[in-house]
C-alpha cells in the first residue's frame, strides 16, 4: 500500500507527479487546513510551503500515523519543534534551496539602494535625458564596510559577493562559530556592527532571541548614512522604530523583502517613502530556487521509505 500524503497548497508539476508516483495525495488548500488542524488526521506525511502553520495540534491530529512532515523553503518557523519531537515526527526542509537567490536579490535591493536605476530611468524616458544628469546621485560599494547579521548559507554568499566582487569590507556575527571563510571577513560583536556599518544585512532565522532584534535603540546607534537591507524575516526588524528611523534620518535606507505584518496594508508609509524599497517577498522565488525547494517531495518520499 502507498503511503498517504496531505499535499497543502501548490508545488510545481514536476514536484507533484513525483509525489503522486510514490504516494497517494490529498490535496488541500492553506486556508483549509489553517481552519481545520483536524484535516491532518490519518496521513502519513504532510508537504507544504513555508506559509503553512504545523501546530502541536496538527501533530496531535495525526498521532499514531503522521510520519513526516516537508516544508519547501528555508524557515521553519511555522513549525512547533516540540510538538514535533513530542509526537515523533520528522521534520524535512530545503535549508540550502534558495541560497543564492535570496542573497542576489539583498544584493540587487542594495545596489539599487546606492544607484536609484528605475528613477534615473523614468527620468529619461520622460524625456528629461539632460536634467537626470545635471546632479551626481548614489555612490559605488567599493570601500564601504559591510555588516551582515547571520553568517549562513545565505549570509556567507551575500557577504563574498560583496567583499570579493565589490571590494567591500565586511565584518560579520552569527551565535554559531561559523568559518573560516576564503574572501576577507571579520567577527564583530552585534554593537559593533550597529555603530561601524555604512550597510547592515540581516540573514538570521526568525526564533525568540531574533524577534525584533533590530528596535528603537538599535536604530539610535546606527550611522546616520546607514542602509539596512532583510530579506530574513519581518518580524526581525520592529516596523515602527524602523519608519521612525527612516523619517527621521537615522537610517539612510531600506531595501525589505520581508515585513512585519506581511502584506503592509495599502498606503503604509513603508510603501512611498523615497528611501524605501519594498518588494512582495520574492527574494527565492527564481524558477531554479523554486525548483529546489520543491524537491523537498523527494525528501519526504525517502523518509516515507525509510
């Protein structure tokens, strides 16, 4: 007999035939389940994005057969750990999926920060080619110091693009004893990062000790040129302090993926704030980085095996 999988939500074709050759699959939308714990009863797996909340009372519905549970993407903070290892579950992910997606986009989000491209551009083709000339704009990455919170996958691979492609100086933290690594990087308390850094780039998991860790006294120490870029989770950055640092200028700018709440309502400051990019959390959303989080199906299929 098959095993018998809860899909929630939406993976792409490929991911799914692969799924529904090894497997019976149940499909189920993420509001459903979201309403309905229950629904997980009497399966033996669960797959779904990082989007779907697995609770203690999800475990608890599908105790006595709930295996394995596969979440496509890098977070797993959706999930009750405890609840996991209270009711024997394996939890599988894609930790590495996306790594140089989501680090490209920081990237991208900072390089527009320093040289606003799509203004200067509507400014030509708006047919005012002479006067997007007239005044210098932005400046290079070259020689600025760099800090990155969270050393990771992600953070590693942000933080040599930028030292070993732009000639930046970059100073890291993690709580991990993370490296050594081959391009020019040093380990700085947090506060060392907050007063020394013309960027900051968040790449932590969202946990107890990361949850609103950059708030209003932060901000007070950061340089008055400073740009912050997250593309980690909302939540990391306390989104009031944040605009308040933005109007007031203690932050130079901000390039966001992620916010807290997400999605911002309509006309938050966030939004329109000419030193603010904001895009919809899309930074592993890249056909191959989805590909790659989808493939957690055959992570879930040889724990079914196994």
């Amino acid at each position: 007999m098959k095993p018998r999988v809860l899909l929630v939500g939406r993976l792409d074709a490929a991911a799914e035939e692969r799924l529904s050759a090894a497997a019976d699959v149940v499909r189920c939308e993420e509001s459903a389940f979201g309403a309905d714990p229950a629904i997980s009863g009497g399966f033996d797996a669960i797959v779904g994005r990082t989007n779907m909340r697995i609770t203690r009372a999800v475990f608890a519905a599908g105790a006595g057969r709930l295996r394995v549970v596969g979440v496509a993407g890098v977070g797993l903070d959706h999930v009750d750990i405890h609840g996991a290892h209270e009711y024997g579950v394996r939890i599988v992910h894609t930790p590495h999926a996306a790594s140089d997606a989501v680090a490209e986009l920081s990237v991208a989000l900072l390089l527009q920060l320093l040289r606003p491209i799509p203004r200067l551009a509507g400014e030509y083709a708006a047919g005012r080619f002479a006067a997007a000339r007239v005044s210098p704009h932005g400046g290079e990455l070259r020689g600025r110091t760099v800090g990155v919170v969270g050393m990771g996958a992600i953070g590693s691979r942000f933080a040599r693009i930028c030292a070993a492609g732009f000639g930046a100086r970059v100073l890291y933290n993690d709580l991990a004893a993370v490296g050594p690594f081959d391009f020019g990087t040093t380990s700085v308390s947090k506060e060392e990062i907050w007063r020394a850094c013309d960027v900051i780039s968040l790449h932590v998991p969202l946990t107890a000790k990361t949850h609103g860790l950059m708030d209003a006294a932060v901000f007070e120490q950061l340089r008055g040129d400073c740009l912050l870029i997250n593309t980690c989770r909302g939540a990391v950055v306390e989104t009031a302090a944040l605009v308040a640092a933005l109007e007031s200028g203690r932050l130079a700018g901000a390039g966001l993926d992620v916010t807290k709440p997400e999605p911002l309502p309509v006309g938050h400051p966030l939004l329109s704030h000419p030193r603010c990019i904001v895009t919809p959390h899309i930074a592993a959303r890249t056909h191959a980085g989805l590909r790659n989080m989808y493939a957690v199906v055959d992570r879930v299929i040889e724990a079914l095996g196994g």
